[in-house]
C-alpha cells in the first residue's frame, strides 16, 4: 500500500529499478539507488526554460516520474 499527502502537496516520485518498483518523496533518493542510471528526458528541459517549471508528471529524469496530484473537487 501506498499513500500521498491528503492534499497533494509533497510530491511522490518512482521508478523501475531492475526488477523492482521504487517510491520516494525526493528525486535524489531513487537516484542514490546504486545501479540506478538517470536518463535526462530533453522534453522537460525545453518545458523548464520555456515555462519555468516542468509540468507533472514529468520530472527531468526520463525514468523516474511523479505520481499525479489528486484533482481538486471543485
């Protein structure tokens, strides 16, 4: 089981990593994973200097990806 904040706020980020499905709040912590290889993804790095921000649920790590935020009911 696996859980994110009520409200979406903290991110949640994983990955496949060998044969194995890793989830942590930071980037760097799946990235720490020895024999992990972070693959750059170019779309987010046009979207960063383009918007300023990378929108969800990319990240810059072409393997490593953010679990969406919860929508809003309103």
């Amino acid at each position: 089981m696996l859980g994110r904040d009520r409200y979406g706020v903290k991110p949640l980020f994983y990955a496949r990593h060998e044969e194995t499905w890793v989830f942590a709040s930071e980037i760097k912590a799946i990235v720490a994973l020895p024999g992990f290889q972070p693959r750059l993804d170019r779309q987010a790095c046009y979207d960063f200097l383009g918007l300023g921000y990378v929108p969800e649920p990319a990240t810059g790590f072409a393997n490593v990806h953010v679990v969406p935020r919860p929508r809003s009911s309103s």
